[in-house]
C-alpha cells in the first residue's frame, strides 16, 4: 500500500511539472478555450493528463471500497484517442446545456460515467 501511494504521488508530481513545463498550457481549460484549442497537440497531451488523473482518482476510489465514479473493465485501457471521441460525444450531445465557463475535467467525467456506467 506505501509503494503504492509513492508510486502514485511520484506520477502526480511528474504530470504536475510536465504540465506545468508546457508554456500554452493552461491550468484548467474551460469550454470556451476548449474549442478554441481543441484540435492542438498540446490540447491532447492536456485531455491525456486529465484522463489518466480521473482513472487514477477511480482506481484509488475503489481500492478503499468506496463506489467508483465509471466503471470501465480491468482489461478496457482508454487512451488519448478515446478521452477526445467521449469528450467530443459529451460536448455533441449536451451542446445547449454547456456553459463557456464549464472546466473540460467536469465535461470528460460526465461523458465516461456515461460511457462506462456502473451497475
């Protein structure tokens, strides 16, 4: 369990600085910026980053026992290509109700507790 929670805040350390290293990065990208931005690389690393934090926020969820936000199968791995098919799904179909101010994280979460929901 220690080598585990090591192991995890040695990786957030590491997104922390790789995102903090990318000069046009922003800290938390809203729906407005999103459109403006959402076909550049450094869009893509930034969905990457906050995908893999709201796995790892799921995984850490459930290994205390706690209910999990989505529920995706253990062999089910989700890279950068589908975080932007369900971002770009989420967006598509709730278009009206997003606001320009709504953070792409909540927008992303909504989408794989859709996409993967737990029964």
């Amino acid at each position: 369990m220690v080598k585990r929670r090591f192991m995890l805040i040695t990786i957030l350390l590491a997104l922390t600085f790789l995102v903090s290293a990318v000069s046009n990065a922003p800290a938390e990208v809203d729906f407005k910026e999103y459109k403006a931005i959402r076909n550049t690389k450094e869009f893509r690393l930034y969905l990457k980053g906050l995908g893999e934090g709201l796995r790892w926020a799921n995984e850490e969820l459930a290994a205390r026992g706690s209910k999990a936000l989505y529920c995706k199968s253990q062999k089910e791995v989700i890279g950068v290509e589908q975080y932007l098919e369900i971002l770009k799904r989420e967006v598509t179909e709730n278009a009206a109700e997003l606001s320009d101010d709504m953070p792409i994280g909540l927008i992303l979460l909504n989408g794989l507790i859709k996409s993967f929901p737990c029964k």
